[in-house]
C-alpha cells in the first residue's frame, strides 16, 4: 500500500479571480538522512488523473509547478529504489506553496509531506468559507476550473453529473428544469443558497404540486460562479445552510461578485 501524504502545517485560506495562479514549489528529502533525492518524479494530478503534469527534481531534490490553478490535487512522488509517496492537496489561485516530501525505502509508514509556507494575497472574505470546506472535502464541490472545462450553458447543465440530484423538464415561464432529490419519489425540491443567502423555497415546494416552478437557472448563470458545493442531506450539511428541508438535499453556490 503506498504511504499517504501527511499536511502538518494549516493552511490559511481564500477565495481568488479565476484568472489567478498558484505557484507550487518544494523539496524532496530522504527520511532517514534528509538527504535531498534527485532525478525523482514529482506528478501533480486533477480530475482523478484526468488532468496531470509532471517535473524531476534537480540534483538539490527541489521541484516546482507554475501557473496551477485552483482547485484539490493529488501530488505524488515516484523514485527507483524508494517507497511512492502521494496524498492530497487543496490549491488557492493567487498563492505560493511550498511543500518538503520524504520518502523511504524502509517499510516504515512515514509523514513524508509538510506545508511549509502558505503565502497568498487577501482577496474577498465572503469565499473564505467555501475554500475553507474544500479542504475539509466535506461534501461535492465544483471549482471555477472545473466549470470552464465544461464550459455549461446553463447551472443545471453542470449539476447533471452529480449522482444525488434530477434535473426535471424545462418549467414554464423559467429559464432551466426543476432540481429534486431521489426522496419523496422525486419530488423533493433541493434548497439553494446564492452568496449565502437563501433562494425562495417555498415557490419551489409550491411547484412540485403543480405551479410554476423556479429553477436554479433563474438565479444565476454559469459565467458568474466562482464555486458551487452540494450536500445530500442533515449528515454532511454545514449548520449555516441547515433548513427544515434539508433532507432535500443542498446547493451553495458562490459568484464572482463575492
């Protein structure tokens, strides 16, 4: 089994511009001597491997990525004649990061990753929170760099993929489909916060007995989100967007203008 990386130091962090970058640097050190480990493997991965890059350390053992973009990533390091390291990291755009890997060739588990440094610029305090849940990995959440990957017309096009949620046929006199959760026979009207504020729920109670229905889609459109997070019920749900139909399920979502 392969040795999970180990963050020791916290992380402070903050919502960015889409735009901004990361700049993802460090060293890779030998447990035992703390020798520096050239010619190693550093691969920086997204999307479960469907996005990676790679670089090799130089003869001091220091590595580093340019221009990452915000967002969870898996970091791992592959080197002959030495245990792989990898675990997980969570990205802030507009920062510098340093990272200290250790492996071992000993079949001792080790904590082979240390943050060493955080440094990033303030930038809007109303996001802090969501960055601050996507590091706990509480729940499913959906960056900036994920949403121009798919480039969606619509929310609802982008909330498709998630396997908690429907999407119903396009409402009359509304710009998208319904969104439900699998309880109540489908008929579960998800509760949706904008900014932290929360949408009309009841009109969206009212529809699923026939009247018109809001959707997501009303609200918002795609090319304003910073980040959406999803959770399917009481268990996983953060006290500050618990509501008596949490059971529904619930859709933060968080513009560029916060």
């Amino acid at each position: 089994m392969r040795p999970l990386l180990c963050l020791t130091a916290a992380l402070l962090l903050a919502a960015a511009p889409s735009h901004a970058q990361t700049l993802v640097q460090g060293i890779l050190l030998d447990a035992q001597s703390s020798a520096p480990i050239p010619e190693a493997r550093i691969t920086l991965s997204a999307n479960r491997g469907r996005w990676q890059t790679s670089a090799r350390t130089d003869s001091t053992g220091a590595f580093m990525f340019d221009d990452v973009a915000a967002g969870p990533y898996r970091v791992r390091a592959s080197r002959i004649g030495y245990r792989e390291v990898e675990g997980m990291i969570a990205l802030v755009g507009d920062s510098a990061v340093d990272l200290e890997m250790r492996m071992s060739n000993a079949s001792v588990v080790l904590a082979p990753v240390t943050v060493v440094s955080h440094v990033e610029r303030k930038v809007s305090p109303i996001l802090e929170g969501f960055y601050r849940r996507l590091q706990r990995g509480q729940g499913r959440f959906i960056t900036r760099e994920e949403i121009e990957s798919r480039n969606p017309v619509r929310i609802t096009d982008l909330l498709r993929t998630i396997p908690s949620l429907r999407t119903g046929p396009q409402r009359v006199g509304s710009s998208g489909p319904g969104l439900t959760t699998g309880a109540s026979g489908g008929r579960c009207s998800v509760v949706i916060f904008v900014d932290g504020m929360q949408m009309d729920h009841s009109a969206r109670v009212l529809g699923a007995r026939g009247g018109p229905q809001p959707s997501v889609d009303d609200y918002v459109y795609p090319n304003e989100v910073e980040g959406v997070e999803i959770y399917r019920g009481e268990s996983d749900t953060p006290a500050e967007f618990v509501t008596r139909w949490v059971q529904c399920g619930t859709v933060v979502i968080w513009t560029r203008r916060g």
